[in-house]
C-alpha cells in the first residue's frame, strides 16, 4: 500500500491529546485542557450501520466497474483499492467478502462517453472565394459528425492511435447513434462547446469518431463568375459543378480508441486528411469523459448523486485523519493514493460537476473540522473554487440550505476557538500561531464570499465579531486562571500568594499578546488584540488586588504578609509598564494611583529589608576568616558579601520606586539610613571578629596580617558606600522632588547623611592603619638608637644596615597585605614618626659628629627609601618642615635651604639612569638584593634640588645632572644593593 505522507511530523501523545481536546464545542467556562478526550462529543459526520453499507456498496461498485486508464499518481489495482476499502469502512474479512460478492451480483451500468467538441482551429477554407482570391485566407461552414463504432478495435495499441478513413461517421454508423454539432458558418476557428452522451457496451473494442465537414451552400453561377479573377478560381468552378449539388466538403476527423483514454481527458486532437494533398487540416478541442448510467446500488437509486459524494468524502477524510493520528502524526490535508483514486472514480462516473464537488469537499471538510484535528488550511481551496464558480441559481433548495448552515456553523465554531485561542494554540507548540493565522484566513476568506453575503446577508462584520469574542475569551480566561489558582486553605497569606500568581500569568499572558498573537490578529483583522486584552485584564486585577489590601490593612502586617504584598505590589508595576498609552484607551486606568492601597505595608517592607541585610552581614562576618580572597584581591570574603547585600538594597529601592515624590525622598532617606548604619555595624562585627580570632595566637605576624584584611575590607566598604548616589538614582530622585522640597533639603540630608558614614569609615581605616605603623616605629626607634651607639670604628654603611634590613621585611609585607591607598597612609605616619626619631637623636647627639654623620646617611637613605622612584611617597609629602630641619641645622651643621624641585623637572644624565634602570624591582616591592647598603654620603650626586650649597655640605651636585629625586644615585661601589619598591 502506497504511503500518503512522507516525513510526518510527529507529536507527543500528550500533545495529541491536548489537540484533540481543544475541539470540542465549547458550552460553558470550563477549562478545555482539564478535560479528556473521552468527554467529547460523537462526532457528527458518523453514519448508521445502514447508511455505512449503503456507503460501502456503492464504494465497491465504483472500483468494480473502473473504466479508462488511471490518472498520474492513482492506483492502478483494483485490489488495493478494495483493501484501502475494507480498512476505511472498518469492515471484517468476513463482512467485506459477502459485500463484495453482493456487488458484483448486481447489474452492470450504462457505459458511456461524455464528449465535449469545444473548438477548432486553423482549418481549411474550402470556400470558392478563399480559390479566388488567393491572398485572403478564405473561410469554411463546418459542422461535425460524431459517434461510436462498436466492435471493430481500432489499427495500434498507443493510446490516441489514429488511421486515415473519410466519412466513418456518416456511412459506417448508425443514423441514430450519429450526433452532429451546429453549423459555425465564415470561420477557420469554429468554436462549438457543444456536449454530447454516447453509450458503449465493451470499451475494448470500441472507438470514438468525429469527422468534420463543411457545409457547402447552392450558389448561382451568376455569382461565383462574379467572384472570379484568375483561372485557378476558374479550374475551381468547373470541378464544383461536377460535384452533387449540396455535396459537403470533408476536412478532417479524429479517431481515438476508448480504452486509451482516461477517465477524464481534456486536449487538441489533430484532424487527419484522407488524402496528402492537404496535410496540415488544423485541430480540434475534445473533452472526454468515461461515466455511468442507471447505476444498480441502492444508495444511486435512492440518494442524489452529490449526497452520496459527500457521505464518502467524509467517511474517507475521516479514516485518513484517524490513521495519521494513531501514527502520532497530523494530517497534513493531503489524501493518499487510494482515497484520491477512489473519490475521483466516484464523482467521474456519477458525473459530479467540478462546482459540485467543490461544495462536498467544503462540506464534509467544514464538518470535519470542528470533530478532528487537521489543518484548517484545507479548507481554503473549496472556498476558493466555490467562489470562482458560484451561481446560485445552479443549487437547489435543498442544497443552498445545507451550504447556509456550514456557513453559521463554521463561523460560530471558529469564533468559540478564538474564544479560548491562550488554550487551543499553545504557545508550547511550534506551529500554533501558523494555525492561528490559518483559521483567520479561512473565516477572512468566507466571509468575503459572494455567497456567504447571499445566503447570511444579516451576519455582522467578521472584525466586529472576532473583537467581541476575544473580549469575552479573555474574562473567561481570568475566571479560568483565578480559579486554577484558588488555594486549598482559606487564608489572606494563601489568598494573596494565589493572587500574586494570577497578576503573573497575566503579566505572561500580555507578554504573549503583545509579541506573538497581536501581530496575527492586526495583519489579519486589524485587531489590537493587545490593547483589549490589557484593559479588560486590568480591570479585573485591579478589583480583586484592590479588595485583598483592604482586608489586608484590618490587621498587622506579618513579616510572610509584607513580603507577599511587596512581590504583589512589583508585579503591578510590571503590569502597569505594559500599558499601550492614552491613544489605545479612553480615560484612566482602574490600576492608576495603585501604590496606595500598599502604603499601610511600605514600613514592614523597609524594615524587612534591613533585617534580612543584617542577617547577611552578620552571618557573613562569623563565616570570614580574614584571609584575602586572593593575590590579586585583598579584602576577604565578608567584603564581597556586603557589597552583595549593598547592591540587593539597590534593588529593592528600583524595585518599590514609589510614584509620590515627598514619599519617595522619606523613603530614600530610610534607606540611605539603613545602609550607612549597616556599614558602621559591619566595621564594629569585622574588628570584633579581628580580635577573635587573633586570641591566644602566638604568633604575631598572623594577627598583622588579620588587621591588614580588616582595614582593606573598610577600605572596600568605603567604596561602596560611594556609589550609593548612583545606586539609588539621587539625581533622579532631585528632579521629581524638586517642587515639593525646599532648596537644599535633599543635600542637606541625604548627602550630609553620606558623609558622615564616609568620615566615620575613614576614622576607622585611619585607626587601623595607626595601629600598624605603631607596630613598626618601635623597631624603627630601636634601630636608630643602636645606629647612634654603635661603637666608632663601624662604618656608616654598616651601622645603617640593620635599620634598612627592618624596613626591607616590614615595608614588603604590608605593601602585599594592604591596599595601595592604605599603604600610602601608613608610609606617611612612618615617615612622620621616622623624621621624629631622627630629630631627638640629633638633638640628643649634637656634641658628636660620628652620631650626626650616621644620622645623616640614614636620612638620606630612607629618604630614598620612601620614594621609591616615585611610587612611594611624593617629594612634597617627602620635604616636610620637619625633613627640612633634620637636614639643614641639625644634621648638617650648616644652615643652607633646600627647596623642592619645580613640577615638569625631568632631565637626567645617561649614567644616573643607568644606574636607576638596575635598581629597579618587580612593582610595589621591597627589598635588598645584597646584604651591603650605602652608608656613606652620596658621592657626586644631588639629593635634593640645591641652589648654592654651602661649604660645610660635603655632597656637591654631578655636573649636568637632573636636581630632583627622580635622579638620585648612590656611589658606584653601592648601585647594586640599593633598596627601591615600586607600586
């Protein structure tokens, strides 16, 4: 058996089911999904068992007495034909077999031809005018002779096989099986369109025949002699007149064999001479036609020849429906082989016009269609063909009332399918809003047609109906999902929870609308499916939300009850955001000012908000352990989790974005508030979280590094705490207040609240960074002492080493532990506290020149030291008052100034930077690569810009060399041990 599809597309059972669902009629507000395929009505198109065997009867009479060849893509044997029958009709092999043998015990039909002569074309012109005067073309009067000559086959087996024979229709055929067609007279081109019945018994051996004569009409000789004007037209008069008078002239004939021809056959024939003396004799339009008469099945006999059609239509498109789905595929609208041989051989040989049977295929198809699943697609083709045909006198009484009621019932079921389009288009499946559009096209298409505006002249405008539906559909969709929702414990908690979930599936629903279905319904019907859906559906929401927050606001707002409410009052801005404008709707909307009826819960949401960030902080403080996230990243893990939190009050603050200005600035104010007390609260857990794990440590280097962590956690906090006016939109929220504020306010309290977070943040970070560089100055204060006692036979370079090693250990780890703002603080109080030092033990040692000239080279060195090739501290933060007079009374024992070098001093000589460029480490680093550093005074180099030395300096500046601290260089014997980090 020949397959009908070929690569179906297949559908989950689920899904087919889903499908078959959705058409059923629809008679109350049930959701069609909840329902079973066994729910559904028996279908209407289901026959009798009397009807079927009438049915089936006349069925095996048509594969029975099949006649003429099969038509391109039919099937050929007749016993698949009567298999595809008995699957069809659901027949037992027992059942089918007695049928069979019933039929072909009934009495044969009347076999006969259906001939249509049309037309012809470029005949001769056998008029003595057309001999006359050679250069017009002359015309003929031709008729034609037709019949069939039974018992004689016809010379050679191709199918229009032809032999030449003149007048076989006139002298060979009976006068009473002879037809004639009129006479088209003055033509070459006669056009005829005349149609004639003629019986056969045995379609092997008979031949159907037409010869074309012209008429020849009497004519005086007075006036052929007057046509003449050559001796041709003479030659023609004298062999005229030996001619009968009356006699015809042949032109041609064409003979086919009836067994050669299919049941349906429409084309040029060409007409044969008798002779060659005129070969080319032009051609002639024939349409055949193979049909029956007195048909013996009851269901001819009793039934009109277009019922019967239409009952076998239906039965077989049926069958083919049912056999796709239960291979769990669609029917695409295609018939297979057997059903199109089968209903082509039926309506064949009843003789159905091609109007008739356009008219059962919208029947049974219309039928079909509100009973099984296929596309509604297949319904457009006898739409158009009834159209294209329509004339209504053609139908009887009968028939125009049967077509009047397809009509009503298509429309009223294709609108209770636009009804609950959400349901019987799902989204979910691929091709539902080609379906969608496809069921629009057909109702379009209907309705535009000549007869629907014949026989339902009162039926409104199809826009107009579609509009009201899918107004309607969408309330009983919202009574439909309000009441999926309903929760199974009664409760304001579950009532609202229900609530929330019902304005989000509208929400789903107008995203739906707005992007998929509202593009269908305006290309199609120029219908804004959206903007109606959307003012229905917030009316409705907001009648029922309106009701939950008045009950609501009776009692207190539970900490479940707020956070319900909240989600609720987001989802409404969401819906809110969805509004078409003013020019899609008259009037304000039933949502407009809905913020309102929330404003008794916007306390318990704002203090919800810094309760559950509490919990995040703390809970994130006792899970740090101080350690940095990683190489590159050091603050600790709490930090992260706070500007996590920070970052979700943000958007809790975008999310609730309350419409009334003066309420909004209160309510931005609580949460700056909130924020900058969670900051100080966080500075106070993660310094107490410091001390705790720093308890009983031994080792004193792990506690260093603990404090490290916590002030670069401050120092990250800060910046957070920064963008706070870009987070909340601060400048934003100044436009919209600015005509209910007095000028000023918002500064003054918002920026002013900010501040003082930020300074208390910076005490803190300050604190921390003091408490480290006071771990440092007491070894700093203990190695200059022993660099002032060292006994006088070390060398300078030697007696400063311990003090540089010190800082080489101490500066390295802190540059890797803290961050750089907080690295330049701490380098700062060193600095200051160092200068200090230096400046007592100067004071102290006045009377030794040993002391003061170690003093000195330490000076130097740690001057350098701190710089750092400019990644340290700046000369201006490097020259202080206090540099300066260390450098000049005290330890030079002189009194020439010194003065920072002016910005934009770059040059240096090609040995110092050489010398500069081998000095160089890895960025921000510390330390020595050797174990010598200078100590003594810094050969052939200018420390600090010096614009007259004084002869008690013993360092004078290098010729040509660059008077700032970017040129410094030490004596050649110490390049390579000098200490220098880099940021």
């Amino acid at each position: 058996m020949a397959t009908p599809l070929s690569h179906p597309q297949r559908r989950p059972p689920l899904l087919r089911q889903a499908i078959k669902i959705r058409r059923r009629r629809v008679r109350d507000l049930q959701d069609p999904l909840a329902q079973t395929a066994q729910e559904l009505e028996p279908p209407s198109h289901h026959l009798s068992p009397e009807e079927r065997a009438l049915l089936y009867e006349e069925a095996l009479y048509s594969v029975l007495h099949r006649l003429g060849q099969p038509e391109p893509g039919h099937v050929r044997d007749a016993s698949e034909l009567l298999r595809y029958l008995q699957e069809a009709f659901h027949m037992e092999p027992e059942e089918h077999q007695q049928m069979l043998q019933q039929v072909q015990k009934l009495e044969k039909p009347i076999f006969c031809l259906k001939a249509t002569v049309k037309q012809a074309k470029g005949i001769l012109g056998k008029d003595v005018s057309a001999l006359s005067f050679p250069s017009s073309p002359g015309f003929s009067d031709p008729y034609c002779l037709l019949g069939i000559e039974q018992g004689v086959g016809v010379q050679g087996g191709s199918p229009g096989s032809r032999h030449r024979q003149k007048a076989v229709v006139r002298y060979t055929i009976p006068e009473e099986q002879t037809h004639r067609t009129q006479v088209i007279t003055q033509t070459l081109n006669p056009v005829w369109e005349e149609t004639f019945i003629l019986e056969f018994e045995d379609i092997s051996n008979s031949s159907f025949h037409l010869d074309m004569w012209d008429m020849d009409t009497v004519e005086s000789v007075r006036q052929k002699l007057g046509e003449l004007t050559d001796l041709h037209g003479l030659r023609r008069i004298f062999k005229e007149a030996r001619k009968d008078k009356g006699q015809d002239d042949f032109l041609g004939n064409v003979v086919v064999r009836l067994q050669d021809l299919r049941c349906r056959e429409d084309q040029w024939y060409p007409l044969e001479p008798c002779t060659e003396t005129y070969p080319d004799r032009g051609q002639c339009h024939l349409q055949f036609q193979l049909i029956h008469k007195r048909r013996a099945p009851a269901a001819s006999r009793s039934q009109p020849s277009y019922t019967v059609h239409l009952h076998l239509l239906q039965q077989l498109v049926s069958h083919e429906v049912t056999r796709h789905q239960a291979g769990s595929t669609s029917w695409d609208g295609s018939l297979s082989p057997q059903a199109a041989t089968i209903l082509f051989l039926h309506a064949t040989q009843k003789d159905l016009s091609d109007f008739h049977q356009s008219l059962a295929q919208w029947l049974a198809y219309s039928r079909l269609y509100q009973s099984l699943e296929f596309p509604s697609s297949c319904l457009l083709h006898p739409i158009t063909s009834i159209e294209y045909q329509w004339i209504q006198g053609r139908l009887k009484g009968e028939q125009l009332d049967e077509l009047t009621a397809s009509f009503g019932k298509l429309l009223a079921y294709g609108l209770s399918l636009l009804r609950q389009f959400r349901s019987v288009f799902p989204l979910s499946v691929p091709d539902s809003p080609a379906r969608l559009q496809s069921l629009l096209r057909v109702l379009v298409q209907m309705c535009k047609m000549k007869a629907f505006g014949e026989l339902c002249p009162d039926s409104p405008p199809l826009p107009r109906l579609v509009t009201e539906t899918l107004r309607t559909g969408t309330v009983q969709w919202f009574h439909l999902k309000q009441q999926h929702h309903q929760p199974m414990v009664q409760g304001m908690l579950e009532a609202g929870r229900a609530l929330l979930s019902l304005v989000q599936d509208i929400i789903g629903d107008l995203h739906q609308c707005q992007h998929t279905w509202n593009k269908i319904f305006q290309n199609t019907l120029k219908i804004d499916l959206f903007s109606m859906a959307f003012l229905e559906l917030q009316w409705l929401v907001a009648k029922r939300v309106q009701d939950h927050t008045a009950a609501v606001a009776g009692s207190p707002v539970s900490p479940e009850m707020g956070e319900s409410l909240f989600q609720l009052y987001v989802s409404l801005k969401q819906l809110c955001q969805l509004d078409p404008g003013p020019a899609e709707r008259d009037g304000v909307l039933a949502l407009d000012g809905f913020h309102r009826w929330f404003q008794p819960a916007v306390p318990s949401w704002l203090q919800k908000t810094y309760s559950v960030a509490l919990a995040r902080v703390q809970r994130a403080v006792q899970m740090d352990e101080l350690v940095p996230l990683n190489e590159l990243t050091k603050h600790s893990t709490s930090a992260v989790d706070l500007s996590t939190c920070f970052a979700q009050i943000s958007h809790t603050a975008r999310q609730l974005d309350w419409p009334d200005p003066e309420e909004a600035f209160m309510i931005t104010v609580k949460f700056v508030e909130d924020t900058c007390r969670l900051a100080l609260v966080y500075c106070s857990l993660i310094k107490a979280r410091a001390r705790e794990l720093s308890a009983g440590q031994k080792d004193q280097g792990q506690a260093a590094n603990m404090l490290c962590v916590v002030v670069n956690d401050m120092e990250q906090l800060r910046l957070v705490i920064g963008k706070l006016p870009t987070q909340l939109a601060w400048e934003a929220l100044e436009q919209r207040v600015g005509a209910v504020l007095e000028q000023g306010q918002l500064q003054h309290t918002l920026h002013a609240q900010l501040q003082g977070t930020l300074a208390g943040l910076g005490h803190e970070i300050r604190t921390g960074v003091r408490t480290l560089a006071k771990q440092l100055e007491v070894g700093i204060a203990k190695h200059i002492q022993k660099l002032v006692g060292l006994k006088e036979s070390v060398l300078p370079e030697d007696a400063i080493l311990p003090l540089m090693r010190f800082l080489e250990v101490k500066l390295c780890y802190l540059n890797t532990n803290l961050v750089q703002e907080n690295f330049s603080s701490l380098l700062t109080l060193l600095w200051t506290y160092t200068l200090t030092v230096l400046m007592e033990g100067a004071a102290s040692q006045r009377s030794c020149p040993l002391a003061s000239s170690r003093l000195k080279t330490a000076l130097q060195n740690l001057e350098i030291c701190f710089y750092a090739e400019g990644c340290g501290l700046p000369p201006a933060a490097l020259h202080t008052d206090t540099f300066q007079l260390c450098l000049g009374p005290r330890l030079c024992r002189g009194t020439w100034s010194c003065r920072p070098l002016p910005a934009g001093s770059s040059s240096r000589s090609t040995s110092a930077t050489a010398s500069s460029s081998r000095w160089k480490r890895p960025p921000r680093s510390w330390g020595l690569s050797q174990s010598r550093l200078p100590t003594a005074p810094l050969s052939r180099s200018c420390v600090w810009n010096c614009s007259a030395p004084p002869a008690c300096c013993p360092w004078t500046p290098m010729p040509g060399c660059s008077r700032s601290l970017q040129a410094i260089r030490v004596h050649p014997k110490y390049e390579r041990h000098h200490p220098v980090w880099r940021a």
